[in-house]
C-alpha cells in the first residue's frame, strides 16, 4: 500500500535504504552496483563524506533565503567556480533545482535576448529528433522524443525539428564522417532558411544525446559547422548538457572536445551528483549584457533558486572533482569501459552499436545486426534487461524507442568517476549476463 503516485503504478519497488560508493542496499541487504547514477546524476557515487559534510556545515549556517532579499556566499562561490571553468564567452550562471528548469530558463533568456536586443519576431526554436530536453511544457516541446510528446501534444508550443546526428542510424554506407557532418549540419541551416532566418531564435541540442537514444555522440566537425550556421543567422545555441556535462565525458563540458561554446549552456545531474536537487544555466556575457543595458533583470525566478543546500552540496562536488583529479579517472576508466564492452560485446549477434564518450557508453541492441533491423518493441527488451540486471545486483539504464521513439533498444551506462577497473570489470560481467537472460527469456 503507498500514498505515492509512482512512476509505475503497478510496479513493485524495492526500498533504496543506504548507499556507499558504487553500491546502492535496499531494505532487504541487497547491493546493487550503481552502473548508471540513476539517470547519469551520482557522479561521486553515494554516501561521499566530504560531501555530506559540506552540506551539514551549510545546513548549520543557512539553509535557505529568497533571492529577492539576499544572495548568499555558497552560491556566489559555485558561480565564481563554473564561470571560471566555463567554455568561452560564458560569463554568469542562473541556478534553479533541476534540469528541466535549466532548459526552461534557457529558453526565456534566448526569447528576452531578442527583445532586448531589438529583434523580437525571433521566437522559433529548432532542435533535434531523438532528443530529451525535459518534462515541463517548454522543454517537452523543445525535445524531440515522439513517444513523451504525443499525449501533451496540445498543449505544446510549436518547435521545429531536424534530425539528430547519429552516425549509426543516419550514416551512408560509404559517407565519410565529414560529409556526414556536413550533411546533418545542413539540415538546420535548411530549416532556418524555410521558417525565414529573421524568426530564429535558437538551436538546441544534447551534445552527447543520452536517454533517448543512447549516449550518442557526434560526429567530428559536427558542432563546428553548426557553431558557423547559428552565426551566420544570429541564431543563439543552446547546449543541453545536463545529462552529458559536467565531468561525464572525460572533460568538464563535453562541447569542449567538440571545439564550440555555446551561447547557453544547461548542466544539472553531475552538478550537485544528487546529494541535492540543482541544476544550472551558463550564460554568456552577449546575453548578460543585453539583460543589463536593457531592462536591467531577466523576467522570471522560481522560489528555489540559488537554493544554498543545493549550492553547497553542488560546490562540494565539484570541488572534490578537481581535487581527486577525477576527470583524469574518467578518461582513464572510459577507455577501460569502452574495450571491456568491445571484448564482450563486439562480436555479439546482437549488439548492433557500441558507443559513446568517457563515462558515458551506450550499447544498441538490434536483431539483426546486418540490416540493423530493431527487435519488436512488444518484447520490450528494454525493460527485461533492467530487471535481469537488478537481479544480478546491477542498476543500468536502458530504454526503448531508440531509433524513432517507438522502436529501438539500448543500455545506456553512466558509472561513477570515482570507479576503478574491478568495479568496471563487474558492470561489463553483469550487463553481459543480464543481456543474456534478457535475450533468452
Ligand atoms: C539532456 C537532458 N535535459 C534535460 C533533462 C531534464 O532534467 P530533469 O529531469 O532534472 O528535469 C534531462 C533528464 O534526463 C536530460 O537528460
């Protein structure tokens, strides 16, 4: 019996009593190694002193003051810290209790910029098929999961979409990675042309897409000609790095490995590593600058924001990051990840793809890995491989709906930094035997 309308309504779920490290207990003694952080958030694993001390002595201090009064040390520091680290051109962070808010703001600071700025017939939003931006109206809209959109269709706002650039899927036989960048590229210069460049208001995209398809990363050259379209039309670029960002991939924010700084940027999971709920958009100083020579504020706010639990638990994380040199772990135990997934799984009958980028890899699974022909989704592999995985002890993160939002299945893993070899070793035993009964079932 339960008073929570859960996610599943039907589902029986153990109860999360403990969690140390990579291992999460629940209330019946059982350990799970924690292969995902939930969806890509306990980067740190669970229980991290440091952490958890850092947020006694905030709760100790201060737990909360509204925004419209005071600003607060905790959060000046963390800002200071992500400016410093932040891509190019970043000059300023607005923090708010998760991901989704993140794309929201976002997408009202692209919208404000314009009118600031004189040019307000700039309202559409292009962004990517296969793509998650979150829950709430304006992020459903913007993301490109067909699967989470229908039922709330109605009450979207209009967006426009192109598709992803997801070499396994949308690659020609034959098609070199520039060509195929060029390609996908093109796509959005051609959709800006078609909805008239003076009405554009921003481009948005996962750098590394993660739940939807799968940690897929894209192609080199990508994001560079998409950084010269959005330029060449005064169209901002919003990076959704709230599930890649944020030390997943190896380096602090994955567009750097790309060559490209955004005008906007999202980050949350990684940020406060769930120790408390934050999220974050990095902003740079063309769109500061508008806000402060124009109407002098940014119209909008939440009761939570700058939330200082959140900062302090956020500012621990990141700190003990650099400290222990863990993006240095991450590259490390990434290319350990990616070759023990290739040793089990390359020549595996189906296991279509391999993919990804630090801590952050996908597996695709496929039917036939010949024609790349998808299982039925009435299987709903997905959701056996999950179970199979739990009960070896293993938490992972698959999903159905790869390829289009109904069909499709893939794993997708996102370990915690501090993880070592025997640890990733384990995950690749576990996820081997768990697709292995999820198969034969
Ligand atoms: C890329 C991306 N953007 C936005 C969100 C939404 O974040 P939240 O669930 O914290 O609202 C997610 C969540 O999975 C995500 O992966």
């Amino acid at each position: 019996m339960t008073h929570i309308l859960h996610r599943q309504i039907n589902a029986v779920l153990p109860v999360a009593s403990g969690g140390q490290g990579i291992e999460l207990f629940d209330s019946n003694g059982r350990a799970y190694i924690d292969a995902s952080g939930g969806a890509a958030v306990s980067c740190l694993g669970h229980g991290h002193p440091d952490v958890i001390a850092a947020m006694h002595r905030q709760a100790d201090t201060l737990a909360y003051a509204h925004t419209s009064f005071f600003t607060s040390d905790v959060a000046e520091a963390l800002a200071d810290r992500l400016v410093a680290d932040a891509p190019a051109g970043i000059s300023h962070a607005y923090f708010v209790s998760g991901g989704s808010e993140a794309v929201e703001a976002a997408l009202k600071m692209a919208r404000q910029y314009f009118v600031e700025i004189g040019q307000p017939q700039r309202r559409n939003i292009v962004a990517r098929k296969q793509s998650y931006h979150g829950n709430t109206l304006g992020a459903l809209a913007t993301g490109g999961n067909e699967w989470r959109r229908a039922q709330f269709r109605p009450l979207l706002i209009e967006t426009h979409h192109i598709d992803p650039c997801f070499a396994y899927r949308f690659q020609e036989a034959g098609e070199t990675d520039q060509d195929y960048a060029a390609r996908a590229a093109q796509a959005l210069e051609d959709k800006i042309i078609e909805l008239g460049p003076e009405t554009v208001m921003a481009f948005v995209a996962e750098t590394v897409v993660g739940a939807t398809a799968g940690a897929v990363p894209p192609v080199a050259d990508y994001f560079r000609r998409i950084r010269e379209i959005c330029d060449r039309y005064g169209v901002l670029l919003i990076l959704d790095e709230v599930m890649c960002g944020m030390g997943r991939t190896g380096t602090l924010h994955a567009c750097e490995q790309d060559g490209v700084a955004p005008d906007l940027m999202t980050v949350a999971k990684g940020l406060g590593g769930g120790y408390q709920p934050i999220g974050a958009v990095l902003l740079s100083r063309k769109i500061f600058d508008a806000f402060a020579k124009g109407s002098g504020l940014f119209q909008h706010g939440h009761t939570y924001i700058c939330h200082p639990m959140a900062c302090a638990a956020a500012l621990a994380v990141q700190e003990v990051i650099a400290r222990d040199k863990l993006l240095d772990n991450v590259k490390a135990m990434g290319a350990h990840l990616a070759r023990r997934l290739g040793e089990r799984f390359a020549n595996h009958p189906h296991i279509g793809d391999i993919r990804g980028r630090g801590l952050f890899m996908g597996v695709e699974l496929v039917e036939d890995r010949s024609t790349k022909q998808p299982f039925d989704s009435k299987r709903k592999l997905h959701a056996r491989i999950k179970k199979a995985a739990m009960a070896n002890g293993l938490l992972v993160y698959p999903m159905g709906g790869t390829i289009d939002g109904a069909v499709g299945d893939h794993v997708l893993l996102a370990p915690p930094f501090i993880c070592d070899v025997a640890a990733i070793d384990a995950i690749v035993e576990r996820l081997g035997d768990a697709i292995g009964e999820a198969l034969g079932s």
